[in-house]
C-alpha cells in the first residue's frame, strides 16, 4: 500500500498585502526622515491648478520629487524657478499611489548669494525683455510737486529722513502709505500702495500725487528682496505718476531702479531730486529781475544817445525851410507871368477867328466871345484868388512851424544867450573868465556886462531890434 505524499511546509515570512507594505514603508520612511535639508537645482517645475507646487530637486547623480502644498507655497518667501538651486526644508514621505518617495516642503531658500544673483538675473532679463526697463518709457518728474507720495515703512528713519530733507528744500505735502519693506507680505503690500496711489483722482478726500517715492533703508541682498519681486516691478512699471527709487545705499540695486523713471542712492537723495531748493529758486528770481531791470535802464540809454546822436545832425530851421520858400517864390512868379501868356494866346486866337467871320456873324461872336471871354475872366480871377489863398494858409503853416523852432520864442520867456568876446557862445559858468566882456542877448535886445567871478554887473548898450523884427528869423549862435 503506497503512502499519501506530504504537505508543503509553510513559510515562516509574515505575508502583507500592497497597501500593508506600501503604508508601512510610508511610515518607515517619515519616521526615519521627519526633518530634512535638501540642496538641488529645481527642474520639472509644474504650478498645479490646485495651488499645489510641483517639482523635482537633482543633482549630478540623483533626483527626488518634491511637493508644496498650496497653503505653504502661498506663503513662501522664494518662490521655485526651474533652473535655480535651492535649499528645501522638509520631510521625507512616499506616495504609495505610485511607489516613489518625495519631500514634502514646508520652507525655501535659496543655496547661496550665487543662486540669488542668477535668480535676480535671469528675472532682469526676462522683464527687460517685456521692456519694462526701456529709457523711452521714464518719464520727466515735475519741476515742483504741490503733492508727493511715499511709500515706506511708517516706523523707520527712512521717513523721518525723508521730511526732514523736503522740510530743508521746499516744503510739499507729503501722504505717507505705510507698507512691510521686508518679510512674506511686502511685496504685495507695495505694489498695493503703488496702484492705491494711481487710483487718486477727481472725487477722492485725497489729492493724487504728483510724483511718488519708492524707499527703504539698507540692507542685505535677501533683505531688498522685496524691490525685486516682479509684483513690484511691474506695479513701478504701470504706474501713471512718475516715481523715483529709493531703496538702499548707493551700491546697492535693485530692480524696481531699473523700472522706475529716476533712480536715487539713497532715500534722502529720492527726497533731494524731488524738490528744488527754495533759496535757490529766491535767489535766481532776483538775480532774474536785477538783470531785466539793468537790460531795460541800458536800453533806454541806448535809445537816449541815439536820439541825442539824431538831433545833433538835423539841420537848422533857416536851412530846413530855404529851400521850400525859395521853390514858392519862383512860382508864384511864374504863375503870373503865365497867366498873362495865357491870355494873349487866348485873344491871339480870338482875333483870327473875328476876321472870318460876317459883320453879324462877327457881332454874335463877338458877343458870344465876350461873354465867354468874362466867364473864363470870372474863373481865372476865382482860380487865382484860390491858388493864391492856398499858397498863403501854407506859409503861414511854415512860419508857425519856424517860429516854433525859432530860439526867439524861448528869449520870450525869460532866457538870454550869453556871449563871450569874439560872439562865442557861454553854456556853462565854468567857461566864464573873471573880467570877460560879455554880450546878453534878450528878446527886444542886447545888453553889455562884465564877469566878476561872483556875480556879473550889466552895462548898458544902445538897443538893438531883433533880428527877426524885419519878417527874418535871426540867427542863434
């Protein structure tokens, strides 16, 4: 009878289903790794509709998956940009869905001032390739703002800075918007300010700003980080009021330096390029109005001299009306004797055309004639009458004119022209010798005197008419 053959013997292994393995080396994995420090370079980046931030951190020989959850990326200071090298912070955990271990990220830094450069770099490049750093698009600030708004930390020396300078200059009004210069929430809170500060206008309690001052202190790289957030950058970049950056010392730079329309080392020098200096502004005004009131007294000196210069070279009455008169003269000469050759031809003709004609016929003619010969008598008569009254209005027009500029008139009123020996006129008491012969010549005549050094005792000489008593006017000098 043959045997029954045997059982297989039972392993001693304990037997786990997927889910046991898989949780359990979940467990393994988080208890073993709860709290690490990860250096790599981000690839594989993935920003998930969810909120969710994924990526992968390798290195020359490896590479881990790597998550951040939505609630944890919101509230990043860096944010993961593929190509950067990182340093994460967090725990160690596998996704049993699909067998792969990951970090869960709590915390990002970036591996060192190297990837901050290249990460500040490669954003200077990607946002002056929108041309929000194009030269065309800065603005020139105001001459003088009657508004400026900054915006700043409240509590800092940079305010204080700030008033103190535009107080020293030229005193504006300033509105203050508060804001985080560093930490998580500044760079929105800035760009919140600088879009706050656009949207002043007709209607708001607040007037909008003429220009707009961007500040903080100094600081380290990872400190002024905030001024190279892109939220920033782009908010300096739309603004409608012209601004000036004013973050740091002077080496220091940071993007919105780039974006704003000028560009301060320091917050004081932003409130420097702001306003001018009144005393200057005073002193340039006066200096302004002295200059106009020397060009306007030397114009009317320039003007003066050439007058003086043109009065000089005009000619005497006498001279000025020779040449009219004498012209007057000879027509009037002419005008007679023309008119009695007139005459003759007229009678010369008439005396031809009598001696064709019938004795009645010469009778009516003649009749004709003489009434004609009157008429024409009667007009040349009235013709002549005119021609002579017309020329008389203008010579007496001429003689009130002469007499104007005679220096006959001015003796009339009490003035006397002084002659020395020799007829050479006196103009000053300084020309005068002590004992000097001299000649006064009044309005109705002449008069001897003798200079004494103080006072002059008239002597008296027979009396002379004027020279322009006989219808002539006399001569001056």
């Amino acid at each position: 009878m043959s045997e029954a053959p045997a059982a297989p013997a039972k392993p001693n292994l304990p037997e786990y289903s997927v889910s046991e393995i898989a949780f359990a080396l979940k467990r393994t994995v988080e208890d073993a790794y709860p709290f690490v420090r990860v250096r790599g370079e981000v690839s594989n980046l993935k920003f998930h509709s969810s909120g969710h931030v994924y990526f992968d951190l390798k290195d020359d020989k490896a590479s881990l998956n790597a998550v951040i959850w939505r609630l944890t990326a919101q509230r990043l200071k860096v944010k993961p940009e593929a190509g950067i090298e990182l340093v994460c912070t967090g725990r160690i955990s596998t996704f049993p869905g699909s067998s792969r271990y990951q970090l869960i990220v709590d915390h990002v830094e970036l591996a060192g001032l190297g990837a901050l450069m290249a990460l500040l770099e490669q954003r200077k490049k990607k946002l002056a390739a929108e041309g929000l750093f194009d030269p065309k698009r800065k603005r020139k600030l105001p001459f003088l703002p009657d508004v400026i708004g900054v915006v700043t930390s409240p509590t800092g020396a940079v305010i204080r800075d700030i008033m103190h300078r535009l107080s020293a200059r030229f005193p504006r009004r300033v509105l203050l918007w508060p804001v985080a210069v560093q930490g998580e929430n500044a760079a929105s809170e800035i760009a919140r300010a600088i879009a706050g500060f656009n949207k002043f206008g007709p209607g708001h309690k607040l007037p909008r700003p003429d220009v707009l001052i961007v500040a903080r202190g100094g600081g380290s790289l990872e400190d002024l980080m905030a001024f190279n957030e892109e939220i920033v950058v782009r908010a300096v970049a739309a603004s409608g009021i012209p601004v000036i950056s004013g973050v740091g010392h002077e080496t220091d730079t940071t993007l919105i330096d780039y974006a704003a329309d000028v560009r301060a080392p320091t917050p004081t020098a932003a409130a420097e390029l702001a306003v001018p200096v009144r005393t200057d502004l005073i002193a340039r005004s006066l200096d302004l109005d002295r200059r106009m009131l020397r060009c306007f007294s030397k114009g009317l000196e320039d003007r003066g001299r050439h007058l003086a210069q043109l009065a000089r070279v005009l000619p005497r009455a006498d001279q000025l009306f020779a040449g009219p008169r004498q012209r007057l003269d000879q027509a009037g000469e002419k005008l007679g004797q023309g008119l009695r050759q007139n005459l003759l031809v007229h009678r010369r003709v008439f005396i031809e055309a009598a001696a064709q004609l019938r004795p009645a016929e010469i009778q009516g003619r003649i009749r004709l004639g003489r009434e004609r010969a009157g008429a024409l008598s009667n007009r040349l008569d009235r013709a002549h009458k005119a021609r002579l009254a017309e020329a008389r209005k203008h010579i007496d027009g001429l003689g009130r004119m002469l007499e104007s500029l005679s220096y006959v008139g001015v003796l009339e009123r009490g003035y006397a022209v002084v002659q020395g020996e020799g007829g050479k006129v006196r103009r000053s008491a300084g020309s005068v010798v002590s004992g000097e012969k001299l000649t006064l010549t009044f309005a109705d005549g002449q008069k001897g005197a003798t200079a004494d050094g103080a006072a002059v005792r008239a002597k008296a000489r027979p009396k002379v008419a004027p020279e322009g008593a006989n219808g002539r006017q006399g001569k001056l000098f």
